[in-house]
C-alpha cells in the first residue's frame, strides 16, 4: 500500500524525482520520527544530489509525505484559483472556516519570499481569510522574513516556517485543528436572469 500513495504523491513529479524516491527513501510513510522538524531534518540530509533543482523538487515531496502522514489532507499539488490569473501556489489546503492555507516551498530564500509575499496578498484579495506560510530549509533567512512581517514590510505572509525547527512543529499542530475538504466548484458569473 505504502508504494501506492507514494506513487500517487509523485505522479505529477518528474521521473527524476520519483526515481530518487523509490531509490532513497523507500521507507518514507513509515519510518518513526519524534516531530515534524526531525523527519524534514533526517530526510533532507538522506537528498544525495547538489542540483539545486533536484532538490527543490525533493524538498516540496518530503513536505507533501509529512502532510500525508500526518493525516493533514486533501491537498492541493500546483495549484491554480479562479480570479488569479498567472498564479500557480505549490500546496493548497481549503479548511472549513478560513477557506484556502497556502504552502509555499522553497529550500532557499534569498529574495524569492518576494514572491511569496505578493501571491499571499493577491489571494487574500479574493479570499479574506486566506493564510500563507513559507517553508524553508534556510534558517537565518526564515528569521530575516519573519522580523520583516512582524515590522509590516512583508504583507502577504503569516509566517516563513524553518523546516528543520519547533515552527514546522507548530504550523502541523496549528493545521490539525482545522477540518480540510474538496471545496465546492464556483461558477465564473451567476445573474438574476439572462437577456439573449
């Protein structure tokens, strides 16, 4: 079964990715782990390759296992909203109360939380509630981000996660409160009546 939903999870990543899944980490929806931040810590350092790339691809996989593990699902691979034209979000999850939890994936940050932050506040323009976290494997930069959100220079962020630390802990523990679920298809336009 374990071969089945890992295959599901990396059916949309490129065979390069799949290959060093079924190579490197053949155990990944069942080795023990004391926390979240141990699991993305001990699997990130099992990632034998120095594309950078490549790593990217394995780094948003690991967070997309964690989250199945971790019963946090349905969830969204590349996802696309209605309204945001030319905004493609890395992980979605649509939660009864607040609507969409955005993950974005990047293993370094460097300037690209820029992104980030303006796809947070396109979508908090169509959905009010929306929440958007940043996961990273880039501790100091995580810090910087975060000191730049509590300031108010980054808006559309709530918070930039270090994967390997206590927040990862903290952000799976906050999401399990949440009740997630297919959200319902909306119609581009309704109207009271139709003049043709």
């Amino acid at each position: 079964m374990h071969e089945l939903i890992n295959a599901n999870i990396l059916k949309e990543s490129p065979s390069i990715t799949a290959n060093v899944f079924t190579e490197e980490y053949l155990n990944i929806l069942s080795c023990a782990y004391e926390s979240p931040a141990e699991f993305m810590s001990t699997a990130c350092e099992q990632a034998n390759t120095n594309n950078k790339f490549l790593k990217g691809k394995i780094f948003k996989s690991l967070i997309e296992h964690l989250l199945y593990r971790e019963n946090i699902k349905p969830l969204y691979v590349r996802t696309i909203f209605p309204f945001l034209p030319n905004v493609t979000f890395d992980l979605v999850l649509y939660a009864e109360d607040i609507g969409p939890i955005v993950l974005s994936i990047k293993t370094s940050l460097r300037e690209r939380y820029k992104q980030a932050d303006l796809e947070g506040m396109f979508l908090r323009n169509v959905h009010r509630k929306a929440q958007s976290y940043l996961i990273t494997m880039d501790e100091k930069a995580a810090n910087s981000v975060n000191h730049k959100i509590s300031t108010g220079h980054v808006l559309g962020l709530d918070k930039v996660i270090y994967a390997g630390g206590n927040d990862l802990t903290q952000l799976i523990d906050k999401l399990k409160q949440y009740t997630f679920f297919k959200p319902p298809m909306i119609e581009v336009m309704t109207a009271a009546r139709i003049v043709e």
